[in-house]
C-alpha cells in the first residue's frame, strides 16, 4: 500500500539532529518534486527541548525529553537516533525496531560494537536500518559498497575518515608547528572534542574501518579485530623528513585483502605525494576502493559537520521512505550480505610491507653497522639509508632508513633488540608505508 507521508521522530537535537530537522524541512519540496513522497519531521526528542528556540521547532507537531513518547505512535514510521554513545543509544534503537519503526542512525561505535544485535533484531521485526552517517560524513560510501559495487569483489580500502587527524597532521606538515599546538588550536575551532582520545588514538577512525569492512568483505568484522595506532607520538621530525622522500603522512584506515585473508589497521602511514590520499587535507575525508573489477574509485568530501552529515541522514530517511512507499522493504540484508564469508581476519603484521625507521643514537663510530647487520640478521632489507651530519645536542644523531616489504613480525624482533642497545638513546619510531 502506498504511504503519501513519511512521518519522522529525530532524537537528539543537537548539531547533527538541528541540521537534519533543517534539512528536511527546508528542502521538504525537494524531496517531494524528486520522490513523490512528503516527508515530514513530525517529533523532535531531546533532553534539553524546552531550552532549544530557532524557526524550525514551530514546524515539528511533538517535542518531548523522552523517546518513550514516540515508540507508541504508529503514525511515525522512522526513528532518526542522533544522540550518539554505545548505551542508551542502543535503547532506543532496539526499542524503535521492535515498536516495528526503521531507525537512522549516525552512531558509528554502536554499530560497530553491536551490528550484529541490532541487524539482526531488524530482520526480526522486518524494518530496516539506515547508516550512511556512521562513515565520512557527506561521502556516500555505505551505499556504494552495498550496492553499486555488489558486484565486484573488494581487494582493499584506502580511508581518511577522521577528520581531526587529518587536519592536525595537515597543519604539522605545512606549518612546522608541533602537534599539541596545533591540537589546541583544533578544539578551539571546534575540529576537536575537549577530550580527544577516541580522534588522537585512532579509535573513531577504527570503528568506521570496521563497518566498511564488514560490508566489503561479507563478514561481521568487530572493532577489536581492528590494530589500531593514533597519530599522539607523531613528531615534526618525522614530517619532515618524510617530505624530502617527497612523500606524506597521514592516519590511514587500511584494509588488505590477500587469497582468503584480510587484514585491517588504523595506522600514521606514509603515501607517495603522487598518492590521490596525499593531496586530502584539513578536515577532509576521502576513501579509495579497489574492487576486482572497477579497479581503484576515490571519494571523497567532507566527512563531518552539521550540513555534511544531515546529508547522509537525510539520504538514509529518503530511502527507506520509499521502501516503505512502494513495499519494497529490505530488511534482510543491512550489511549487503545475506550469510557471511570465510575470509580469515589476520594481522597487519603478517601482510608485508616497507617501512620507514628512525633511531636516535648515540654519535659514535660503528653504530650504522651495528643497526644495519641487526636488521639483516632478522630478514629486513633496507633500500635507502641516511645518517644526519648534525648533533643538536653535540651527542646523538638520527639514523633513517627505509626498508623493501618485510612482515611486520620480523621488523619487530628486530626492533625489539635494536631497542635495547645502549647505543639507542629513544624509542625506535616505525611508520609502516604505502607507495
């Protein structure tokens, strides 16, 4: 039976859930004209509702504090959860599906914790779930990989999706500055959370990879299968000489796929300048796809921000509108596979790769030999070396190196035992490679 109105419950008003009111709202005909459907925000929950005043409230027939008030209102057919967190947000979610309502949802930690439970309540209770938010923000990559690429099979996944790294390691890279200026200077201009560890640590952008993953490759993937490296310990130093190889440095979420394995990082990596990821910069988002038979795609946008990703959200809300419109409900399949692979999920460390190494020691005769037979002795082949001619404190100079593909295992008993000489006068710092 066909529905002439949507009607739509948006939880959480704050930046997202504000702009997807507006969204819907302001660009209410838009949709119409190219849908033939008429969505209309009919409920707004918030905790804070009766402190919340602009144009858009006077629009929307319901405004309470409490999601309990919309889940018995069968005229409201989407449940928009934008309040984020991996608690009550999993509440209202299962709450929604089993009161037989779709939900949105931009909440990429829960569904990377609980995708399991909450797809399979959805099938359950055949309604279907929304998510294009969870990763890059404006980019619509959720939909790509679940259908316009159904076809091929995806070898790998390049992705900046975190755009407060990206823009701290941007500004390291071009202004010298040092990493906890500039992560200031990020929260200030509201690119950073007052506690930024979930950005810094890798743990956003580890939860994003483990979604896209997961619809790539056919298989529930969890975030703790996910190795995960933030960008804290990243020095100027480090950018620098980066550089003079004329290539960058950027937090990556990488997923490799060989024969029947996949390995999945968060990790700084170095790009060739050449790279297409090497020029996306700021808070910027891009994601590179290698499918086996439309070769290597990049998207890329902004992947944060009220108007970017009420986009996604309100995208999401269309499709499942005109789903519910024409009957055409699929709720089978929210990861874009009906029964999961038998790909093997593996270690960064066990998929080859070269890499970049400094080691501060000591000035003295004999150390680049020393180092250099270490890291044959354990099958590292270096390619390139260089030993810096200036001391700044008159004691240690850096030794550089970048080495042919090893595996990750090897380089780190070498590590390990270049580390513990006393020749080694800081920790080792490896940065893995793609180029």
């Amino acid at each position: 039976m066909s529905l002439d109105v949507i009607n739509v419950a948006v939880v959480g008003y704050g930046v997202v859930g504000s702009a997807t009111v507006q969204t819907l709202i302001d660009n209410y005909e838009v949709v119409r004209r190219k849908t033939g459907i008429s969505i209309k925000v009919k409920a707004i929950v918030d905790l804070y509702i009766d402190k919340r005043d602009d144009k858009y409230l006077p629009h929307v027939e319901i405004k309470s504090k409490s999601y309990k008030d919309i889940l018995s209102d069968s005229s409201i057919s989407i449940i928009v959860e934008l309040i984020g967190g991996v608690t009550i947000a999993k509440e209202i979610m299962l709450e929604a599906i089993r009161a037989g309502k779709s939900v949105v949802t931009a909440n990429k930690a829960l569904l990377a914790i609980n995708s399991r439970e909450i797809f399979e309540e959805a099938k359950k209770h055949n309604v279907m779930i929304g998510y294009e938010a969870s990763v890059g923000g404006g980019i619509p990559i959720i939909r790509v990989l679940k259908d316009d690429l159904v076809s091929n099979n995806i070898n790998d996944i390049y992705g900046i999706i975190n755009g407060t790294c990206n823009y701290i390691l941007s500004r390291m890279s071009s202004e010298g500055k040092p990493f906890d200026e500039i992560l200031g200077d990020a929260q200030a201009k509201g690119y950073a959370e007052a506690n930024p560890t979930f950005d810094i640590d890798g743990i956003d952008t580890a939860h994003k990879i483990a979604i896209l993953s997961s619809i790539a490759f056919s298989k529930y993937i969890p975030y703790e299968s996910v190795d995960v490296e933030g960008i804290r310990d990243i020095s100027f130093t480090d950018i620098q000489i980066i550089s003079e190889f004329d290539c960058t440095l950027k937090l990556l979420a990488i997923a490799k796929r060989v024969d029947n394995k996949v390995a999945i990082s968060v990790r700084p990596t170095i790009i060739d300048n050449d790279n297409l990821l090497a020029s996306v910069n700021g808070v910027f988002n891009a994601v590179m796809l290698d499918g086996d038979r439309v070769g290597k795609t990049l998207f890329y946008g902004r992947g944060a921000g009220g108007d970017a990703t009420s986009s996604a959200v309100a995208g999401d809300v269309v499709a499942i509108a005109k789903a519910l419109s024409s009957g055409n409900i699929d709720a089978k399949t929210p990861l874009g596979f009906t029964e999961e692979s038998d790909i093997t999920i593996v270690s960064m460390d066990s998929i080859p790769s070269s890499f970049y190494l400094r080691f501060m020691v000591k000035d003295e005769i004999g150390v680049l030999s020393i180092i250099t037979n270490i890291l044959a002795k354990n099958g590292v082949s270096v390619y390139k070396a260089l030993q810096r001619d200036f001391s700044e404190d008159g004691k240690t100079v850096p030794l550089i190196f970048m080495t042919h593909e090893v595996e990750g295992n090897l380089l780190n008993k070498a590590i390990k035992e270049i580390g513990e000489l006393s020749i080694v006068v800081e920790k080792p710092v490896v940065i893995r490679m793609e180029i």
